[in-house]
C-alpha cells in the first residue's frame, strides 16, 4: 500500500530528511522484492513509474543517515590510528597547532567527506560491472542508475548494523564481514535474470563486484584521509 506523502508526518520527514512517503515504501520494497523494484527502475525510469524514489535521491538520504551515525558514534577519527607517528608529527608541527587539536581538525574534515566520497567511489566502482552484465544496453546514464539501486539495496539491510561498523574494535571488523556478506545477499535477491541467470554465477559476480567496491572503497579511504589531513594543515 503506497504511504501517502501529503500527510503532515511524511511531508515534515521529507523536509527535514528529504526522506518522504515514497521513500519509505521504496525501502520496504527493496527489503521485500527488490527484484521488482530493479526492474521498475529500469524499464519505467527512474521513478518507476511514478511508485518510487529515485535511487540517487534515496541512496543519498540513506547517507544522511549514515553520516548522522558517524558523527554520533564520534566521527572518523580512528582512521588516523593506522598513521606514521613521524608523519603525524611532522605535519602536527608545520600546522603550529597541538596534537590534540590538529586530531580534532582532521577528524572532522574526515567526518564530513568520507560517507559521500565512499559512496562516490563505490558507485564507480559498481557501474561498470552492472552495466556489462546486463542483458540490456544501458549505457551509462541507466548503468549507474543500476549501481546506485544495488547500492541502496545494499545500504537497507546493512542500516541496522551501522552503530557498531565504524572503529577499529573487534566487533567493528566482525560486522565489516557482515556487512560485505549482506552486499552479496543483495546482489544476488535483486540482480536474478538481469546480472546473472544461475546462482552459481551470481555468487561469482557478487564476489567480484564486492571485490571491486573494496578496493574502490580503499582508494576513496586514503583520500579521506589525505583531505583531513589537509584540512587540519590548512585551517588556521
């Protein structure tokens, strides 16, 4: 049943978290069938068909929150953790600030730009793949319409999980495990008869397609890092 967006709850949420009554059932979709609502996507547009969010529009909301968790659970600053102490130093002393408070620049730098240069980077990373396992000629403007679906199926199921994804514990890297395996499980419940006619191929596929996204997801870390690293140099 469609939520409708007029109501004075939806309407709020939507203005406040561009997150509306079609997004709602667009995410109970992508839970329930997202076969379907792939299928939508790319055969009625970008809305298909008028029953859902774009999934550019909806990947972004669902980063909103991603963000949101981040900064709760204290920002990006652990990724600074796995850094020389030389260079840290180093760069701490050119910029004339205290250690404490050079960290805290770069974190926050890197707490603003990593969720969306991730997603940038993952998007990159997936387009290409989807594109060329398709049955149909996308080209590029559907094929990214396609990666940005498979991540916001993605992004879905692994929204519960985002509390504990982010640091260095133990427990932040059982549930990065976790989170590549739901990658999988939505790659596989969303792409049948489209990417991948067996399940054995599609295992294959999603492998290489979260194989892809990793390393993707390395290269836009190391420029998280860098961009804080740069800010808290810069900023006075």
């Amino acid at each position: 049943m469609m939520v409708d967006a007029d109501k004075p709850g939806a309407a709020l949420a939507d203005d406040m978290l561009g997150f509306g009554g079609r997004e709602f059932v667009t995410v109970k979709q992508l839970v329930l069938r997202p076969a379907g609502v792939l299928q939508a996507w790319m055969e009625q547009g970008a809305e298909g068909g008028g029953a859902y969010a774009r999934p550019l529009r909806l990947y972004l909301a669902l980063n909103a929150f991603l963000m949101l968790v981040l900064f709760l659970r204290g920002g990006a600053g652990y990724m600074l953790e796995g850094l020389p102490p030389d260079m840290m130093g180093a760069l701490q002393e050119r910029s004339g600030k205290s250690t404490d408070a050079f960290a805290a620049d770069a974190d926050g730098w890197m707490t603003l730009v990593m969720v969306p240069l991730l997603s940038l980077f993952y998007a990159l990373a997936a387009a290409p793949l989807l594109r060329l396992w398709d049955q149909e000629d996308l080209g590029w403007r559907r094929g990214f319409r396609a990666a940005f679906a498979w991540l916001c199926a993605w992004t879905v199921l692994i929204l519960p999980l985002t509390w504990w994804a982010y640091g260095k514990s133990p427990l932040a890297a059982l549930i990065s495990l976790v989170v590549i395996l739901l990658g999988v499980i939505a790659f596989l419940r969303m792409g049948r008869g489209r990417w991948f006619r067996t399940t054995l191929a599609g295992i294959g596929k999603a492998i290489l397609l979260m194989l892809a996204v990793q390393i993707s997801g390395l290269i836009g870390g190391a420029l998280v890092v860098a961009i804080g690293l740069l800010g808290a140099s810069a900023m006075p």
